[in-house]
C-alpha cells in the first residue's frame, strides 16, 4: 500500500482495524496458546485482505510478556511479513505493560519505511500519516518512565503520563487530518477481567476517558472486552482470545473503523471465531461424567456442584474433556437479596458476623448458629476471652 | 550508501570493514562492559566513516546470551542506527552461537531493505551483493539446527553444516562477483580463549579451514585473537574488547578488507582502543600496593605472589587499583624440563604421584618427601591400610 505525506485528497472512508492484548507466547494453566494463536492471527490476516484496511493497529501488550519465548517471537514475524510484505498493510505497534519498551522497539527506527510502525519508548513522536488519519502512537509508560523520557518532574500519576504523551501528539498534529490515539490504559469506566495485569495498586493507574474527548478515535488496549470508555470513539478492541475464565463470556473481535470525510467515526465488530473456544461448566460430577456438554475439545473451567470432594475428578473428567484448565468447587448461589453494605465500622458485630456468614456459606445462619455467635462474641467483646 | 544490484561497474578496490564477537551486554567478574562496548563502538562508528567502508560484517556473537539485557539492546539498536542510518554504511550481522537465532532475526525481512542484513536462522539464503561483492550470510548451527532447516539427514557434524550452508551459498552465487562467506564457527587450527563458549565437546566442533579455500574472503566470527585461519583470506576478525584474562595480550582491532579489481584480498588491521585496558599483573602484595603499575583504572586480574595467604588482599589492593576483577595465587613458575606423559595407567605410582606433586607445587619432591610417600604409598598398595 502506497502513500504520499504530501497527497491531500484522502481515499473516503478511510478505513482500518483496530485491536489489542495479543498477549503472544501466553500460557493459561500450562496449556501453551501459540497454535490458538496462530489461528487467530490468520483470521486478522484474513480481515485485513478482505476488508481492504488501510492500517492495523494493535494497542499493545503484543507479547504477554518483556522476554517472550522465542516461538511468540517467530510467529509476530510471521504474522507481521504476511500482513505488511504480503498484504501490504501497514501495522501499528505500541507496547503495552507487558511488553518491553527496549526490546518491542528494536530496529523501529529501520522498520517504519517498510511500514512497520513500532513505538517501543516513548522517543518517538512523529505521528504515522496514512489516509487521512495522523496515528498517534502512545505507548504504555509508568509515571517514573514517562517523567524521565518526557522530562516532565509534574507527572505523578498514569493520568499525568498520558495527559503529556497527549499533549505532544497535538503538538505533532498536522492539520487536515484526523487524529487518532493509541495508547494502552485502564480508562475509568472500564470493565476488566482477571487477565490485565494491574497499571498499579489503589486505583491510581486509571485514567479519565475525558482525555480521549477530542480524538476522532481512540483505540486503546488493556482491558480485554471490547467496550466503548466514557465516548463512542474511544475505544477498547479487546483481546485476541479468551485469556482467563473471567472472559468465558467476552466475544473475542477485530473492530474496524470508518472515518467518513466528516461526522464522527463509525466502527463494527468483526468477531473472531478461537481454534478452541474457552467455557466455563457446571454441573454435578455424574452429569458431566454422561457425555460432554458442548464441544468436549473447548478449554474449559469446570465449577463442580458436589457436596463433598470427588475422588480423581480432574483424570476422570479428563478422559471426556481433554482440555480441562481448571476445577473448583461451584461457588454458593447468589444470595436471595443483596447485601446493604455500609462502612463496616457503623455496622453492629452481629450484621457484619451475619453478612460474613452469608458471603462465605452462601445462606443466612439458623438459629443455633446465631446464638453460638452470639454467646461467643458477647464473651469477647465484654473482655472475658482472657480466661 | 546507494547500490544497484544491476550495476556491473564496481568501485574498486571494494573496502569493508570485519568484526566479531561483540557480545554485547556481558558482564566480566560482576564488571558491567557496556561503557567499554559503547566506546568501541563509537570508534568502529568513526571507522566505518573514515575508511569510507562500503559495508560492515559482524561475524557472530552480536549479544553475548540469547536474551541480552535491554541496555544491551539498545545500544545495539543506536549503533546500527548510527551506521545504517546516520552514515549509509550497511551493515551485516549474522547469529552466533551465543546468539538466539528468532531473536536475533526478527523482522529481518523487513530490514535488509534498509541496509541492515541481519541473518539469524538459516532460512535467509539470498546472498546480500554489495559493490564487487557478494555476501553469504551463513548465521551459526549446531548440526541438528542445521539438520532440521537445510532438510538433509546427512548432516551429522559442524563440518557438515557448515559445508552444506556453503553449497547452498554457491548455488546462489550470482555471476561476477567476489565470493565472501561470513560465518561463525572454530575453524581448525584457530587458536582459542578462555571465553568462547564450545561449541562442542570433544573437539567435534571443529571445522576445516579449507572450506572456505575457494572463498575470496572469509569473515569468521568466534575466536577472539585476530588472526588467519589455514589460509591468508580465512580470517577471524577478532572481540570488540579483551573478554577474559586469557586475552589479556591481545591487541583488539577491526579488520579492514579491500578487495581489488582482481587478485586477492588486502586486509588491513585497525586497533581499537579500549575504555579501559584488561591487564594481567604479577608480584608480590607489598610490591603492589606501593604505587601504581600502569594505568590503576584498567581492570586487573593479579597473580599474588605471596607464598602465604594476605589478609583482605582484593579490599587494600582495590583502594589503589579500584578494577579488580580478579585475584589468585601466582601459577608457579614453569617446570624447568617438559614431564613425559604416557597414558596413565602405565605409569609407575611413584612416578603418577611426582608428576602430580611437580604440577601442584611447581617444584620436584626432596628426598624426605619422596621417603614418605614410599612409606604411605607402600602401606596401601600392599593392603595394610585398614590397620
């Protein structure tokens, strides 16, 4: 694919994929992805040729994580010669918190030439023109990095880190086109799964979708369903596939993005069908022991309903599922009505015994149980547990 | 530096730099070399533009270990980049075998079109042409790598591997040009170091020199001294820096290669001067610690003289010398006549034993000595030990 810096009438719509969280060379309970991987990436190959895109973004975390094995490195090579020496599309790399900024980075300053845009550090400011759009690479970067890299002491916090990665891509804007964000970040509002390693403890590493407001789009990576965060055009794409049992309900998908000669952006959800599909299972271990319940191949995350332990259940289980990643006893039903919870320092032992009860057994106390706490907590709390 | 690869008329002499065995990020005794391997690498930088060299060969061993540290990537990433893209020179880098192949190669497809040739598996087979010549990269194997890539059972051996790279790379020599092979292996005959990691036990690792006899050069990588190999145009290039206290007397150097417009090849060496000297220094703790010998910040490895243990010797010899990087006792000093070594078992017990105590202690046994062996010896040799 071919264009001009200099070219001012724009191909309409102009037209790209957007996703994330590729996670190459990822292992969940020891099963290794790479082949699911593999299969995946062929099926982005595919959308890339058929839908014509101009660019393919991925908005980090590429590799799961900073030395990936080296077969994850093979198949980015792989999957990086069909999409940009075969199909001609030019890809967009930023690094996420899994990746390592040095090592993703490397020879980037060679490979944007070929069409390759790899933004590893954040050295790299010049924004990638293709079509009518400015991509704006912002790669992932801790407080601490992005305060020495920008030479900003006032970055404190994730929010701080991006607001200035923002304001020197604006900065780099040139005018007439569209302007469009990458970047990888927990965006207030978001909805996580168990599979994003956190930007930091407390809550400090989210960001506010506010910065994104004046984006013609925004394709971000980090959280794993594909989701809209505060604006339409601000966008999660979501993960290549299931990466924990937390996604078992996610559709995995591309999302591909239509800028119009005007108006805001219109995306689609283009899904992308696993080699293996990733499900949660529960039932009685009899039942499932019947026959399989779906396709017996799927990785899946069986919740055991039996009162007690099943002796050898994982082998047993084995012989009909062969992909078992994980069983556990099923958690307790949802409780008939939900908890009023307050500052737990205002509630009353007794309520806060009784919610605790609730939560872990899954149903209220009887009354023995109830009077057992209370003889025990009045005991305690007058002062008389010494004896 | 721009080339047509349908120019017939070459600028001759044809000029390129060799070099080896890099190994950048290694670290020598606890000694972090990145410093010293920056400023070699700064001067291979001013010689590639001095000597108006039409390309660089680095032999192998870019990296020291299969996943360098990310400094070490990026200072590799800068250097190239000073090279490649700053001066014009290309630059060719193939694996050794402290190198990991996929790693070492990613996105090499992409980057021989921008003047960085980088062959890390041995599935690259195009020779890279360049004025007069033409370069076959032929990254380092061990005999089932090679098996696997080059599908042939036969080969068993590095000689094997190394000959069938080499007639892959003579089937795809284009007409006309000069012949220069770069390859990483232990040429026989070479002379070793302390640091090259073998590449096999036993001496199996070994390659013949004239492999590469009908070669109008020979770029080699993997021992660390400068010097020809069998034959005047079969050449290791030599480390960037002195790698271990083995290479102490080395002279260090890049070895600058002219190709006329016929007959054979002129090299040229030129010394590179290192950060810091590695010295190996000999005498007694007083004698040293009276003042400086030689530069004090060079690293030093020691050979004490002292017959006895000196208390806290690296600690008050470091408050002068602060690069230490290693101490021991002086090796005694060569037996004054050659031991004749048979195969052991034929050998006399009294005789094993001088021969041991000779190699100990650096000196023959006295008479007493020689008395209580007998005595010792007598009693186990005829079973009274257990007594």
């Amino acid at each position: 694919m071919q264009y001009s810096e200099d070219d001012t009438t724009f191909r309409n719509p102009m037209r790209f994929l957007h996703t994330s969280d590729w996670h190459l060379g990822k292992t969940l309970c020891n099963a290794n992805l790479l082949e699911d991987q593999a299969h995946a990436l062929d099926q982005v190959a595919a959308m890339a040729r058929e839908t014509r895109a101009e660019a393919l973004v991925v908005a980090g975390d590429v590799y799961d994580r900073a030395v990936p094995p080296k077969e994850a490195v093979a198949l980015l090579d792989d999957a990086l010669d069909r999409l940009v020496r075969g199909l001609g599309v030019p890809v967009l790399l930023i690094a996420g918190n899994h990746d390592s900024p040095e090592r993703l980075g490397f020879a980037s300053g060679f490979l944007g030439a070929q069409g390759l845009h790899v933004a590893g550090t954040l050295e790299a400011a010049a924004p990638v023109l293709i079509g009518s759009a400015a991509f704006h690479l912002l790669p992932y970067a801790d407080p601490v990095m992005a305060r020495h890299a920008l030479q900003d002491e006032g970055i404190r916090t994730h929010q701080d880190a991006l607001a200035a990665q923002l304001a020197r891509a604006r900065a780099a804007h040139p005018e007439g086109r569209r302007f469009i964000a990458v970047a990888h970040a927990f965006v207030a509002g978001g909805e996580g799964s168990d599979s994003e390693l956190g930007l930091a403890v407390g809550g400090t590493g989210e960001v506010d979708a506010a910065l994104f407001r004046d984006c013609d789009y925004a394709a971000l990576g980090h959280l794993h369903r594909p989701q809209v965060a505060g604006f339409p055009q601000v966008r999660y794409a979501g993960s290549l596939l299931k990466y924990s049992a937390s996604e078992a309900t996610h559709t995995k998908a591309l999302t591909l993005v239509e800028l119009p000669e005007r108006g805001p952006a219109h995306t689609e959800s283009l899904p992308l069908t696993p080699r293996r599909d990733l499900r949660r299972l529960r039932g009685h271990f009899d039942d499932l022991m019947r026959g399989p319940q779906g396709n017996p191949d799927d990785y899946l995350f069986l919740d055991l309903l039996d009162e007690g332990p099943v002796l050898d259940a994982m082998a047993r289980l084995r012989q009909i599922y062969p992909n078992i990643l994980g069983i556990q006893p099923a958690p307790p039903a949802a409780p008939a009505q939900d908890i009023v919870r307050t500052a737990d320092r205002d509630l009353d032992p007794a309520l806060l015994f009784e919610t605790f009860f609730q939560d872990t057994a899954g149903r209220g106390m009887d009354d023995e149980e109830r009077a057992l706490f209370h003889a025990v907590a009045g005991r305690l709390l007058s002062g008389e547990a010494a004896e």
